[in-house]
C-alpha cells in the first residue's frame, strides 16, 4: 500500500523564481492538502483540492498556486519566491468516501531560497 | 476560529518514565482532535484521533490521548517512554466530517513539542 510521496526531496531556488511541488496521494486516496512548516513551527494550511478544485484556501497569498489531477495527484506552485518561503512543504491525502476527515502525510520537500 | 495550543516547548524525559504532552484547543463545534509525531527532518505520523464515543483512545507505538470537552483538551500520554520516542509532538483539530464535502477539511496545528530521552 503506497503511502503519500512527494518529488523532489530538496530544492535550491533563488529569490524571484518560480517552483513546482509534486504529490502523489495514498493509494485509493482522492483529496490532497498541502501544508507549509516553516522551522520550529506547526504546519500551516496552504490548500485543499478535491474533484480537481481547490475546496479551501489558508491565508496564503495568491503566489501560492495548485493543482490536482484526474489521476488525483497534485502539483503547488509558488512564484516570485520570497526569502520567507524557505520551509518544509507538506503534503496530505485523505479519502473523501471514508469521511475526509484523517489526512496521511508524505515526507515533504524542503524548499531553500536563496 | 479554531485553535490549537501546545503549552510546553520543549519536553525532557527519562527513558522508563512517562510521559503527558499537553493540548488545548478552541473549536465552535464537534471537534474532531489528532496527535502526529514527527521525526528530524520527516514528514508527521499519525498516533491517533477521536471524534466520538469513549474520550480515552488508543494509539500507535503505545500512546493514548484522553478527551475532556470541559476544559477543552486533549492530552497525549505514555506509560514508559524509549528512546525511539525522541521526535516532535504535533495536536491538530480538523473539522466535522458532515461538513467537510462543502467546506474542506483545513487541520489547525499547534506550536509542537519537542520531546528529549534521556539515557
């Protein structure tokens, strides 16, 4: 049973530049979350898609971006990328037939801006 | 809005002894309550969950939670703590699952706490 997996592992980006998260749910799974921790803090909400829609959004700016996938798997995109947005990004999958409610998270990519 | 507080930062604790982290949340409605660990440099595990029925559940790796609705927390315990245990505590509170195909299922964490073994 394939848990949640996130690409790439690690990335270096500089101030200004775009990047592109990738997340492949727990198997079976159709709703992906996805999360910033920055160091020595709790995860923070960025979004939730479910049917290919973002359902709900945290207080990110509009810089933060995703999007899901008819296989269910889910990509976040961050543009003009500040200093702060050097964090840890996690991802979460849930099933929306078993209620929604328990999200499984992947390992996360560490993002580093330079 | 909901909340979550983790009062205690940081936690040592000898190996053998027990150990309670401590949580507090504030939630309008049925709260549905989590704890995840979380090793250095990894993604969170789940423990455990309540959403109903007996406030005290069980969990993974040897850990139960207890629910008291009258002071709103949900504290995380276990009998004797290994050096395994070593790793970061997070409390969330997510929504009611009736809710959640309309609105989403945003989880609110705590600040976490750290939890040090000592040999």
């Amino acid at each position: 049973d394939a848990g949640v997996t996130q690409s790439p592992t690690h990335l270096i980006k500089t101030r200004g530049q775009q990047v592109t998260l990738r997340c492949s749910p727990k198997s079976g799974h159709d709703t992906v979350s996805w999360y910033q921790q920055a160091l020595g803090q709790g995860p923070q909400f960025i979004f939730q898609y479910y049917e290919e829609e973002e359902r709900q959004r945290g207080n990110f700016p509009d810089r933060f971006s995703g999007h899901q996938f008819p296989n269910y798997s889910s990509e976040l995109n961050v543009n003009a990328l500040l200093l702060g947005d050097s964090a840890l990004y996690l991802c979460a999958s849930s099933l929306e037939l078993a209620g929604g409610d328990t999200q499984y998270f992947g390992p996360g990519t560490r993002l580093t801006v330079l | 809005a909901q909340s979550v507080t983790q009062p205690d930062i940081h936690i040592t604790v000898s190996e053998g002894a027990s150990l309670e982290l401590r949580c507090n949340y504030s939630y309008g409605a049925t709260p549905y309550l989590f704890w995840y660990v979380q090793s250095p440099g990894q993604g969170l595990q789940l423990l455990l969950k309540y959403f109903s029925g007996d406030t005290l559940v069980q969990g993974i790796k040897g850990f139960e939670a207890e629910f008291k609705r009258s002071q709103s927390s949900f504290n995380l315990r276990k009998p004797s703590v290994h050096w395994s245990d070593a790793a970061e505590y997070f409390c969330a509170v997510g929504r009611d699952r009736r809710m959640i195909k309309a609105a989403g299922n945003k989880l609110t964490f705590g600040g976490g706490t750290r939890v040090l073994v000592k040999p």
